[in-house]
C-alpha cells in the first residue's frame, strides 16, 4: 500500500492565495501553503484562527473568494478520489441508526462509484480496518453507544478505508485520552511511512515536535510554515499566539461593510 | 379482475403508507420532516390552476399540477433562505401559509365559478377523500411507490451517506446537492401521490409519523425503514378499514391517528429506546415483554469494555 | 369556528346603535351603492384589521424567536382543544371551548418539547407528529358532531367574507360578533406587551443574555406560547388555518425592514391591516376567499418587500455592488496613471493618457466606461481632446491608491509567510478598502515605511490629501 509515484516537479499538496470569508467577512487571508513531501503536518494555532475552515476550504466544503487549491499537479476536485478525511465528531449526528461496520463501510463507497452495493471486498477492508485501529470488537454497535475515544477511531477507521494518499482529519485527538491518542498516533505514523501526507487540525503544543514532520503554524494567516525544528520556534508561536492582528480585523470589518453599504 | 371499492382504497393506502415511510426515514433523519408539509401546502394552487387550464379533473392532469407548485414552494424556501435574513422557521411559514392561502382563494373561486360542476369540488382535496378513489388513480399511486421504491434502493448507499455525514459524501466527490434534490423531487412525489387520500394539511404527518416511530425499533437505517414502511402500510389500512366500518369518519385523519397511537405504543413497548425498557430493570420486563432478548445483544455501557477508554471522557 | 344553531344573528335589532353608521351611509350615498353593503364591508375591514393587528404583534415575537412553527402547529391543534371540549360537555359553549382550544395550545407547546426530549425525536419532527396527530383529532371529532355546527370549513377556509354581516348588541352597541373575542384578545396581547416589554425584548434578541441577568426565558415562552395561543383562537374564526399567515409574514416583512424592536411591531400590523384590507377587497371583486386573498397579497408585499426594502433590499445590494465595482475600476485607472507617471523621465510631468489606454487600465467592458464617467464626473480626470490626464486632486488620490497598496504589501511582507511574488495580487484586491485611518495603523506598526518590499518608495500623503 504504497503511494502512487508522481512527477517529482508537483507537490503533493499546493494552497495559491486562498482567501476565505464568512458573510463576506474574510476569516482566512491569503493563504500560501506547499506540501512537497508526504509526512505528518500539523495545523497549530488558537481558536478561532481558522484551522477547521482552512482545511475544509481546501476540499472544496466552505466557497473560496480568491485562491486555488491543487494536489499532485491538477484541481483538487479532480483528485477527491485519493483524499480521506477526519470530519470534527461533533459534525454528525451521533443518534443515527447506523453500526460502526457501515460507518466504516462508508469509506469505500467513493472506489464504488454509483449504484454499486459493496460487496465481500469491501467488506473485508472494512474489516481491516477495524482491527487497525482496535475497534473490531464493536463492529455491530450502533455508534452512539461509543466512548468519544471509539468514535474518534470509528472516524479514523472510515477514513483508513477510503485507502487515500492524502488525509485532512479535523481534531482527531479532541476529548481523547492519552492511551487512545498514542494509539491514534502510531497509526498515523504508519501511515505516513507508507508514504501518504497526513494533515492534521491539533490543539495540543506539547506533541508536536514529538509527532509530527512539519507544522503549520496559523491565526487569521499563516505565519510560519515548515519543518518542525526551524518552524516550531518559540518566536514563531509567540506571533501565532500573541493575539490577533488588529488591522485585519479593521480590515475585515471594512471589507464586510464597503461589499455590503459601500 | 373486479375489485370492491374498498379493495381498491385499501390497495391504494396501503401503497401510500408504504412509500412514505420509505422517503419519510430519509426527510426525518435529515431534519427535513417539515419539507413535506410545505410541498403539500404548497401544492394546493398548482392543484387548481392546473384544473382551471385544462378544465378536467383527471388525476394526472391535477397531481401534476400539484406536483410542480410543491416544487415550486420548496424551491422559493431555499431562495428565502438564501437571499434575505428570515429564519428557516419563518421561510417554511410564510411559503407554506402563503401557498396555502393562494389555493384556498382558488378553490373558493372555482367552486363560485362553478356552482352546478360537483367535479369542481377541490375542497376535497384539503382533507382527503381517500373513499371516492378510483382504479386509476390508486394505478397510478402503485406507479409513484414502485418509482420511488426503486430509486431508494438503487440509491440506498448515497442517501444513507447523504443523510448520516453530507460533507464526508461530498468529499468523496459525490454531488451532495444533487441527491439532495433527488431526495426533495422524491419527498415531493410521495406527498402529492398523498393528497387525493388524506389530503394537503395531514399528508406530512405520513412521512414523519411512520419513520419517527420505527426508529424506537431499530439501530440499522435498512430495518428501520422496512419497518416504518411496515406502520405507514399498517396504518393506511387499518385507517380505511376504520373509515369503511364506521361510516362518516373521515380516513386521512384515522390514518394519520392509527400510525400515532402506533407511535405512541413504540415509544412505551420498544426495548432499548422504550419507556418501559428506560424505567426497569431488565428481569422485570422479561416476564411481560416477551420479545426483549435476555442475551445482552446491544449493551447500553460499552466503555467500560475498552481498556483505552475511560469513563469520563464519553461525555 | 364555533356557531351555535340555530344562528342567533341579530340582523336588524332595532333601537340598538350601530357605531359609524352615519358615516358608512354617507359613504355608500356618494358611491352609490346600498348602505348594507358598505355598512358589511366596513366591518369586516374593522374585523380583519382588528384580527391583524393582534397576530402581527404575537407574530413579532414568533419570528424574532425562530419558533414560527409553533404558530403553525398552535393554529393545527386548536381545532383538538374545542373537540375535545365537545366530547367532554357534549355542547357548544363558547366559553368553556375557548378554554379547551387554549389549554390545546399549551399542550402542543409542552407536548412537542416532551417528544423531542424524552422520545429522542428531532425537533422538527416532534412538531409534525403533535400538530398532526391533534389536527386529525379535531377533524375526526368535528366530522362526527353533525347535530351541532361545529364547522370544519371555517376552520380550513376562514370566514373573514360574513365576519362583518353578524352584528351583535354589545355593551349597547350593535358590532361584529368577533369583536367580542377579538378586542379582549387585543387587550391582553397589549397587557403582555406593556407589562413584559423590557423582558420580551430582551428574551427575543439574546436569550442567553436574559437568562445570565436573571429573567426566566422559559417562563416568557410559555406566556407568549399561552398569548399566541388566544390570538390563534379568537382569529381562527376569522381566517381560519390562515392565521399563520397573519402571524408570520407581516412580522417577518417588518423584521426585514427594521432592527428594531417598537418599529418591528408597528410596521407589523401596519402591513398587516393592509393584507386584510385588499385581501377582502380583492376577494370582493374576484368572488373569492377573503382569507386566502390576504394571505397572497401578505406574500406579494414581501416579495416587494425583499426587492426594494432600503437596507438589505435585493435592489438595494445590487446596485451598491455595481457602485463599489465602478469605484474600483476607477481607483484602478488612477493608481496605474500614478505608476506610468512614476517610471515616467519627468516624474514632475503630468502623465498623459489615451481614452482607450484608460479603458484597458480600468478592465474594459462596460464597467470601465462607467469607472471613466466616474473620473470624469469628479474631476479626477481631464479630458483634453483623445488624451486623459490626471487633475491635482486626481493626483493625490492616485497617490493615496498607491500607498496603499504598497503599504498593504508591506505590512503582508512582514506578518504573513507570503513568497514576495504572491504579494501584489492580495494587495491589489485591498487597496480599495483601506481607508487613511489603516494607513496610519499599518505605518505605526510597520518597522520601516519608506519603501515596499519590492523597493519602490511608497508616496508620503499628507493628511489633507487624503480622500
């Protein structure tokens, strides 16, 4: 299960000037962002930078103003097909009358393409699954029967199915406990020895350097991007985390009243 | 082949109940419920108009009419909604009231147009009148169910994506918005197919009633809907049979009371989800519940089973 | 919705005076038309006003409270209450079937809270399954009580068109039969609002906030639920199931116009005597349902309501569009003229400028015509034969155009991980919207503002110049 190989010139992943506004009101300015190699990325910033709106932006969930996003060279609405994603748990409704095996099961119906019912190979990936992240036992639960830990690994569980070679997971260690978090992270490192690009949305700046190759560092703009050593430095987060720039919120005031009442 | 008339009303609502509760597990799990009432109040103008353009009372020519002004109300509350600053609550009532009071004018000026026509009684409609159905009509209500059946089964696996996590299916490059108008044109159909038999204003409670009560049964989206298809087609015939022994009642609304006393019955009975099951202890219910399992099947308080897991964090 | 039989309509109760009688004679003199007419459309315009005035104020609170489902679901169950209380007493008394019909209210507010908590259903579901569920109730009960008149069509179609011809003696006047249960509900529709308006207000714009300063915003829903279920009641014999329609959309329409909170409410019944009014009127002239006809025409004003309302009209927002699109072709063309000047050999020369050079800095199309129009009109511009040419004034806009953008570029240079050939294109986007006030800002805050990170000088404005 290795990534596909690609012309070495594309990277694997290419944020070009992506402006995203709420109510015409811009949350994210500018953003600039190249993923050359496959490895762990985390996405580090307070709340209310716009991580979450970032990487949904980037799949094509929230409309862009300005910008474009590709991966491996073309659209990124070309290539969905080889990108998983880790929504936040709170996006769905827990009390659906659904089991963790078709939750799971869910992740393979992008290969299916319409009308086709999965069938005994998708089921034993599903399966695999599971045992991947050590919910096998629970397969037949309905969902809301499940610990924030089990459904964080349900999630992580769909997603590994979807056999994709990027992934985008929104707060996967959100309300987890630490055992699960070291679980979830072997397995993401696995992963990315396997040669995919894992993006990650994390809240914890403890781990980080631990974890992950590269950060992001993020409020309103990027501020810093890069390897973790160079990257992950106590100036970078002082101008992450030291409050936010007053004149974009001027300016986004602006914007939002001049489109609006000019 | 001669049927009796109520044969062919039985027929007829048994049909109905089943396609709404098919169409109606989606619209209740997708927080839609509410779409249907305004499609069927919203139907009521196209109803007439379409009457008045062709001056017949054929029930195509009518449900085709109705069908498009639904459409035409579900589509002006997503333009509300997308152009000014009204609430989802306020849009639904201003289309549905809105609607609603265009074909009472309607209807009222039809009937004083047409004073000596009793064909032009489209009052009927408002209510239901499931006891004057004919063959044809309930033929045609066969055709709408096996239609929808066959796109909900053909499309099962989108919907089920659609309705548990829409942005995981759009990320997967699935066109969200087009199954969500699939879904609604569905909704749609089912409820005008609806009108004849039980009418504008109760035509709604047969997408929601059916589902919402199904769910007490069942943790699986499959068996779920079986089972709301199972008390909509219960109560569509158990609702006429009613009407039919007790002349005079109305049976859109007997059908519409059956599937609540249903309902109501599901939420007291059911195991797991019940009041009964909620409020004792398992041993006590086994001796007058006789379909609660006594093997530990689906247990309440799994994280206890997981080592990683501790108990506070399900919260 | 409730007659007794047989109908004990006073038509001609001698002796007993008819307010404004003399007047409506007068009228129907000088309109030539018979004094009963006229005398029954007056009333029933005073009836419908009347009806409208008390559900555009309980409207108000529905829309600004996002529960205007509950007024449809009350307007359903009503029906359930007054059945009820039929097959309890097994008559027809007004009184105690006021009653039911407001104790059914409450249940459905109560009731689909219930079945969303406690049966884990959706909101929206509860709704339909308890207005639905009481509705056929009604209608089944209602079909069966044959001996007394206890009417399903009012209930569906309203009665608005005969509101205004069952005059009864009251307190020694001869009014509608309505006013009796309308005019008590306006009182305390108005008792409500005078006496919880400070708490109203609050519970209907921030919810949270009421709670954390101590006001129960459960108690306020369910004495609104409780206002909103009389209104329902005494109106439905006028409009019958239509009362939603008065309830919702003269509220939401005045809710479109208006942030606040008094102006909403008068505003709101304004609009709403005005869909009762030409409804009848149309309804009148087409032979048709008065009831329904308001409703369409309450649909029609919002439509108009939408397209032309002064602030977030549709209108409105299209053209304030098109304007900030002219202005920015125009600053376009100015800044690009500053520039051509600056790389120029005599910066001190005023640059010149062909009309069509003009239209290719400013995008083309049609938009660039009207930016060129918009120079012109404010003397930015000088047209000397086929040549353009900057004004003094022209000048230093250009030139505040210009620092923005490169001050903008520079303050991006410093705080975002930005590549310095990704700086131009965001800068040329905000240039437009920065006023002298950011431009001070971004000046203190920069380390240096002499020159953008591509090493031009970025202009100095004095304050004066500033636009």
């Amino acid at each position: 299960m290795t990534a596909r190989t690609e012309n070495k010139t594309s990277a694997v992943f290419d944020i070009h000037d992506m402006t995203v506004a709420y109510d015409r009101r811009p949350v994210l300015w500018n953003i600039d962002l190249t993923l050359r190699n496959p490895g762990l990325v985390a996405i580090v910033g307070p709340n209310g930078a716009g991580k979450s709106t970032m990487i949904r932006a980037a799949m094509g969930l929230v409309p862009m103003v300005s910008g474009s996003v590709s991966a491996w060279g073309s659209p990124i609405g070309r290539e969905l097909g080889r990108i998983g994603y880790v929504p936040q748990r709170g996006s769905v409704d827990w009390d659906f009358p659904i089991s963790v095996f078709e939750t799971v099961l869910m992740g393979t119906y992008g290969s299916l393409g319409w009308f086709r019912h999965p069938g005994r190979v998708q089921r034993d990936l599903t399966m695999r699954c599971l045992e991947r992240v050590g919910m096998q036992d629970y397969a037949q639960r309905q969902i809301g029967q499940l610990s924030g830990g089990q459904q964080q690994r349900v999630f992580l569980a769909r997603a590994l199915a979807q056999q994709a070679e990027l992934y985008f997971m929104d707060e996967p260690m959100a309300g987890v406990d630490a055992a699960t978090e070291r679980v979830v992270f072997e397995l993401l490192q696995s992963l990315s020895e396997e040669g995919r690009t894992i993006v990650v949305v994390h809240h914890d700046l403890r781990t980080v350097s631990e974890y992950f190759d590269e950060v992001v560092l993020l409020n309103v703009r990027i501020v810093a991007s890069g390897p973790v050593d160079t990257t992950f430095t106590s100036a970078n987060l002082q101008s992450t985390y030291g409050g936010r720039l007053s004149i974009l919120d001027t300016m986004a005031e602006a914007v939002q009243k001049q489109t609006e009442t000019e | 082949m001669f049927f009796t008339q109520t044969q062919i009303v039985l027929t007829g609502t048994l049909l109905l109940g089943i396609a709404a509760g098919m169409v109606g597990t989606f619209a209740v799990l997708r927080r839609r419920a509410l779409a249907g009432d305004v499609v069927a109040h919203s139907a009521l103008p196209g109803l007439c108009l379409a009457f008045l353009t062709f001056q017949s009372r054929s029930m195509l020519v009518l449900l085709s009419g109705a069908l498009l002004s639904g459409l035409l109300g579900a589509v002006t509350v997503s333009l509300l909604k997308r152009f000014t600053r009204l609430r989802d609550d306020a849009v639904q009532g201003i289309v549905l009231s809105v609607f609603y009071g265009g074909g009472i004018a309607l209807t009222r000026s039809i009937q004083n147009t047409h004073r000596n026509d009793p064909g032009a009684d489209l009052e009927s409609f408002i209510i239901g009148q499931a006891a004057t159905m004919l063959k044809g009509d309930v033929q045609q209500i066969a055709v709408v169910v096996a239609v929808t059946a066959g796109i909900v089964l053909l499309l099962f696996k989108e919907l089920k994506l659609l309705s548990f996590d829409e942005q995981f299916c759009q990320v997967q490059g699935w066109s969200a918005m087009g199954l969500d108008i699939l879904l609604m044109l569905l909704t749609a159909i089912t409820v005008v197919a609806g009108l004849p038999a039980v009418g504008v204003v109760l035509t709604a409670a047969l997408l929601i009633i059916p589902p919402a009560a199904a769910r007490f049964w069942s943790d699986r989206l499959s068996r779920m809907m079986m089972i709301a298809c199972a008390i909509g087609g219960t109560s569509g015939v158990t609702g006429t049979l009613l009407s039919a022994r007790y002349d005079g009642l109305p049976t859109g609304p007997l059908i519409v009371l059956t599937s609540t006393v249903i309902f109501a019955l599901s939420w007291v009975f059911a195991p797991h989800r019940g009041v009964l099951w909620k409020s004792r202890d398992m041993t006590d219910l086994q001796s007058f519940l006789p379909w609660v399992e006594s093997d530990d099947t689906v247990p309440r308080a799994p994280t206890t089973l997981d080592p990683h897991v501790s108990a506070q964090e399900a919260s | 919705m409730l007659h007794m039989l047989p109908d004990t309509a006073v038509l001609f109760a001698g002796g007993i005076p008819i307010p404004f009688e003399a007047q409506t004679t007068r009228l129907a003199a000088s309109l030539g038309l018979p004094a009963t007419d006229v005398q029954n459309a007056f009333w029933t315009m005073a009836v419908g006003a009347l009806c409208a005035v008390c559900c555009s104020l309980a409207g108000c609170f529905l829309v600004l409270r996002r529960i205007s489902l509950l007024g449809d679901a009350l307007s359903h169950s009503v029906l359930a209450g007054t059945a009820g209380v039929y097959l309890l007493t097994g008559r027809v008394d007004p009184v105690p079937m006021l009653c039911g019909a407001i104790a059914a209210g409450i249940v459905t507010a109560v009731l689909t809270q219930f079945v969303h908590k406690a049966a884990l259903v959706p909101e929206d579901s509860s709704i339909g399954i308890v207005f639905t569920s009481l509705f056929a109730f009604g209608v089944v009960v209602v079909s069966q009580a044959k001996h007394v008149h206890l009417d399903l069509d009012c209930v569906l179609f309203g009665d608005l068109a005969f509101a205004g011809v069952n005059l009864h003696p009251t307190f020694g006047w001869l009014v509608p039969e309505s006013f009796r249960s309308l005019i008590p509900t306006l009182m305390i529709t108005l008792l409500l609002l005078a006496v919880f308006w400070k708490e109203l207000r609050l519970t209907s714009f921030d919810p949270t906030l009421a709670v954390t300063l101590g006001f129960s915003a459960t108690l306020m829903h369910y004495l609104l639920t409780t206002v909103v279920a009389i209104v329902t009641v005494s109106a439905m014999d006028v409009v019958g199931l239509l009362v939603v329609a008065l309830l919702i959309v003269p509220a939401a329409i005045a809710r479109l116009l208006t942030d606040r909170l008094s102006t909403m409410l008068v505003l709101s019944c304004l609009i709403g005597v005005s869909c009762t009014t030409i409804g009848y009127l149309l309804a009148l002239r087409w032979d048709s349902s008065a009831a329904g006809l308001s409703a369409v025409v309450a649909g029609a004003e919002l439509l108009v309501a939408i397209v032309v309302s002064p602030k977030n009209g549709l209108l409105g927002r299209l053209l304030r569009t098109v304007r900030l699109r002219i202005r920015i072709c125009a600053e376009d063309v100015l800044a690009g003229l500053f520039r051509r000047q600056e790389r120029s050999d005599a910066p001190d020369k005023r640059v010149q400028a062909s009309v069509s050079e003009c239209h290719t800095l400013a995008g083309g199309g049609i938009m660039s015509v009207a930016a060129l129009r918009w120079l012109l009109s404010r003397q930015l511009l000088q047209q000397a034969g086929p040549v353009m040419l900057l004004s003094e004034t022209g000048l230093r806009y250009a030139r505040s155009m210009v620092r923005s953008h490169r001050l903008w570029e520079a303050y991006l240079q410093e705080n975002f991980n930005l590549p310095s050939d990704h700086l131009h294109d965001p800068a040329e986007a905000m240039e437009h919207f920065i006023g002298p006030g950011v431009q001070q800002q971004i000046t203190e805050e920069l380390s240096q503002s002499a020159e953008d990170p591509h090493g031009r000088a970025i202009p100095d404005v004095k304050r004066q110049d500033v636009r």
